[in-house]
C-alpha cells in the first residue's frame, strides 16, 4: 500500500531521514517508533505531501508523492503532531468545513459526520467551540477530521500524546479498530503503545531504520533472549554440566553476587521454552537448595535502548 | 476549483465571526466620512473627487491590515499542514482567501454609497465618473488585496505580512508621484506601472482595456506568485 525507497530529507546540513526504506501492506497497522528527532515526523509529512524528499520517493497505492501527489492525498487521512483545528469553530462546522474540502458530497457529508461522532464519542461535544474542548476531545476531534472521507490510509503522528490514561487507552482501541479495515501509520515514542496497537514496528533512529520486524518477531525474539537467574546452596562441582544437560538450556554461567549465600548462576534459554521446572526437578535430584529462582524476559524497552542508545538523553524527570 | 468555495466561505466567517471586520468597515467609514463631511460642503461640486481622492490613500493602510493574517495565520497555526495535505490545489487556497478578503473590501466600500446619494441630492452629478470611481476603487483595491496575499504567503508573522505588503503596495502606489524625478524616456513605462495612474483614468469615466489589463495582470501576477510560495515547499 504504501512503499518508501530510498527516502533522505535533510534541512541544512543535517540529514533528517537517510535514505529509508520499507513497506507497509494493505490492512497493516504500523509503528513507527523512535525518540524525539529521529526522523518520524519528516518521513510521515513526505508521506501525505507536505513536503518533497531530497531523494528516493513514496508510493502510496502505486502514485507517487512526487507525480501524482492529489491522488495520493484522496486516499490520505493525516491528523499532524500539532492536531490543527480552527478555535473559532465548532466541532460540528469544522467536520463540515473538512468534509466540503474533501469534495464529499452533502448527503455523505451528513453520514460520514454522524458515523465520526458515534466512532470518536463526540456527542457530548457537538456544538461546543473547539476552543473549550480539553486536549481528549481536541484529539478525537482530529481523528474524526482525518478520518471524514473514509480513508484506505490513516497517518498518525504521535496520536496519544498529551492525554491521561484513560483517554490513551481509548483512543489506542481506536485505533485497533480501525485497523481492522484501514492501514494505519501512526508514530510515537511509547513503546506500550505500539505493544498495544501495532501489527509491526519500525524503529528509527537518527534518521536510519533500526529494527523492522513483525510484533510477532519481535516478542519472539525478546522470549529468545530469556534467562534465569538460579540460585542455590549444598552444590559442589559440575552445577554447569548437570544443568546444561537440561532441555531448552542453552548456556549456563555462574555469576558471583556480594552477600549471596550460595552460587549464582545466569541461565540462558531457548526460544520459546521454560526449563524452570526440569531444573527444579535437576536440584532434588541432586541435593541442592534453591534459594531463588526467576525469569527475566527482556522488554521492548530494553531493545529500543539497545537499539537507540547513541542518541537518547536521559529524559527529564 | 469547486474547493474554492468552502475556503471562501470560511475566510469570510472568521472575518465577521472575529472583530476584525467590523473595526475595519468602522475605522475605514469614519475617516472617509471625515473627509467627505469636512471638505464636500467646502468645495460645493457634486462629484465624489473628494471621496475618490482618500480612498486610495486609505487603502494602503487597509488593505494590508485586511490581508495580513489570510495565509501566515494559518502557517502559525499549522492549519496550512492540512490543508496542502488534502486534495486540493494551491492556487485553490490562494484564490478562495483572496475573493474573502475581496468581499469585505466590497462590503466596506458599500457604505460610502451614502456619500453618492447625499451628492445626487444635492445637486447635478454626473453619474459616469461615479460609476467609473467605483469600478476603479475596486479594481485598485483588488490589486492591493493580491500583493497583500502574496505577502501573507511569505511569512508566519502577521505584523511582518502587513509591513511587506505595506512596503510594495506603498512603492506602487509612488511610482506616478516620482515621475518628474525620472529621466523623460522613462516616465511613461512609470506611469504604467503605477497603481494610482489607471485609478485616475478609470475615475474620470473612461474605460480604457489597457486600465483594466494592468490590474488583472497585476492581481494575476500576485496571486500566482503567492500559490508558487505555497508550492515551493513541495518542489525539491
């Protein structure tokens, strides 16, 4: 659906995005991840036409931003970082005011605004002037104008950013629900939030791809990385050996902690397997006492760190 | 172009939705008013010179002010993001702020019509350089409203789009006034140039084609390099 080549932006000397590529396919709902001022919201605004690439190009269903820009912009919703709305207006006139800039004609204006006020919850709202409305509703309000011609695409940038909790999570359902018909971009720096929402995630780093790899893949890799933190006493030699005979263990490394009774070992494991109870079953046999036993699954946070690392700042607490 | 009319329609809103409006349309009918009351009596014709005479004096301060927040309120704002990113061509944006803009200099300048039935009243007007005065004030003034969308475009400043535009609608309107400054050759390429020159032809009740054709270039030249700002930002 949409395909991006050797995309490179650069504002001055600064190269914003270099020379990116990647795919997103029909239905998809991808995450675009990556810290403040990697490249996410220049690669999005290229995307919907705001701005040209330096070089390489967007195809969104087969038009290129570049030739056929209007084309590419009918089959567009886009709600920016800063969610642009006319104050003065309210909530009702600038769904309409949208919708006659979208060309859609008067009676699928008046459906198209019923079914954004029942999907975003807007009733309450209607008439209200978008200056009164809190950051919650000023969002959705973006989303309903995104949303008001009925899209194949949604680009969304940082879509939850500024809200409380409950608002997070409900405009993430949202999203999984229109992601069910649509293929959806949305990008942002939680990484919950595209654990929560997204098919895929691309991270960005710096302008360069990081990591792209399904959310499947992804947590199938993390579980990869799983170890067992095993601690036990009455042991003598050979605790290596026993244990590593054990299915699904693929290394064992004895590890020396400060005020720790006995010995203390790091256990890697295999994807997809939990050996925790054959090494249980390993101690009886062999006498030893577990003291403590738990398993650390790396989160996605840790791969964002990993990934990012050069880049990110400690944030501000 | 049928994207023209809701962008039309919703400049013309903000404008008497806002004050911005009426200050003008007031602000403008108290100076002219001024001017009309205080010298028409004096004179003692009945023609509308005096009122003809202002008007264009007054539009260098108005038409910027009227102007100014058309498109560098919505480069502020961010709103410009979306609309460049809907369907919709450039010239589409430019077009449908500046008829806006357009309309309130037409809903401002009909009130001085008061001033036309008060001289009529009064004695024996000679209604061809009324008729011409008014089509030349608002060609004059569709011409100013061009430059002043143009420079609205430039810049995300209000108070900068009103000083550039003030700044080039003030040296069209010199030129004319320079010309015994110029050297003999060039003091009718001038004299074209100038704003106020074709006013003056039209006003005196004569409609000239080459009048006409300066100010539909030169709105066509301003609005055209307006939606090439806009557009830059797409070209490589």
């Amino acid at each position: 659906m949409i395909e991006i080549s050797n995309l490179t932006k650069t504002y001055g000397e600064q190269k914003a995005v270099d020379n990116i590529s990647f795919k997103v396919e029909k239905g998809e709902i991808l995450g675009f991840l990556g810290p403040n001022g990697a490249g996410k919201t220049t690669t999005m605004k290229i995307i919907t036409c705001y701005m040209p690439p330096n070089a390489g190009d967007v195809t969104v269903g087969g038009f290129s931003v570049l030739d056929d820009s209007i084309e590419v912009r009918k089959m567009i919703g886009y709600l920016p970082e800063i969610n642009p709305l006319y104050s003065d207006m309210n909530v009702v006139d600038f769904l309409k005011y949208i919708a006659d800039l979208r060309g859609l004609s008067e009676d699928l204006q008046i459906r198209r605004i019923r079914e954004m006020i029942d999907v975003c919850c807007l009733d309450e709202v209607l008439h209200k002037n978008i200056n009164e409305l809190s950051k919650g509703y000023r969002q959705r309000v973006g989303l309903a104008q995104a949303m008001i011609h009925d899209p194949e695409i949604l680009i969304l940038d940082e879509p939850t950013i500024g809200l409380d909790p409950n608002q997070v999570i409900d405009i993430r359902n949202l999203i999984k629900q229109l992601g069910r018909e649509k293929t959806v971009v949305l990008s942002t720096h939680i990484l919950s939030e595209v654990q929560a929402t997204c098919d895929r995630a691309v991270i960005i780093n710096n302008g360069r791809i990081v990591a792209d790899s399904s959310l499947a893949d992804l947590q199938r890799d993390l579980e990869g990385k799983t170890s067992i933190n095993l601690e036990i006493t009455g042991a003598e030699n050979g605790v290596e050996e026993r244990l590593s005979k054990i299915a699904g263990v693929d290394e064992v490394r004895e590890v020396f902690l400060e005020n720790s009774g006995g010995r203390s070992f790091r256990i890697t494991s295999s994807p997809g397997s939990d050996p925790r109870e054959e090494i249980f079953r390993c101690a009886v046999e062999a006498g030893w006492v577990i003291m403590g036993m738990s398993r650390e699954i790396r989160s996605l946070e840790d791969v964002f760190h990993q990934l990012t690392r050069e880049s990110i700042n400690p944030p501000p607490s | 172009m049928q994207n023209v009319w809701p962008i039309f329609k919703r400049e013309l809103r903000a404008y008497f939705d806002s004050p911005i409006a009426y200050v003008v349309i007031t602000v403008f009918l108290l100076f002219t008013g001024w001017f009309f009351t205080t010298n028409f009596f004096v004179a003692g014709q009945a023609d509308m010179r005096v009122v003809f005479g202002i008007i264009p004096f007054t539009f260098l301060f108005f038409t910027p002010a009227i102007t100014m927040r058309l498109i560098s309120e919505e480069r502020k704002t961010g709103m410009m993001e979306l609309l460049v990113t809907m369907p919709i061509h450039d010239s589409a944006i430019i077009i449908g702020k500046y008829l806006a803009a357009l309309a309130l200099l037409v809903a401002m300048i009909i009130p001085t019509l008061v001033y036309v039935i008060t001289v009529a009243s009064l004695g024996d007007m000679d209604v061809g350089p009324v008729l011409g005065g008014y089509l030349g004030l608002i060609l004059m003034g569709a011409a100013y409203l061009a430059i002043g969308t143009f420079g609205s475009s430039l810049t995300d400043s209000q108070v900068v789009a009103f000083i550039v535009s003030w700044v080039i609608v003030f040296a069209f309107f010199l030129l004319d006034k320079t010309l015994f400054l110029l050297p003999g050759w060039m003091v009718s390429y001038v004299e074209y140039l100038a704003i106020e020159y074709h006013f003056q032809n039209i006003a005196r009740g004569v409609i000239d084609t080459r009048d006409i054709i300066y100010y539909l270039s030169l709105i066509a030249l301003a609005l055209f390099l307006a939606a090439r700002v806009l557009a830059g930002r797409r070209r490589r």
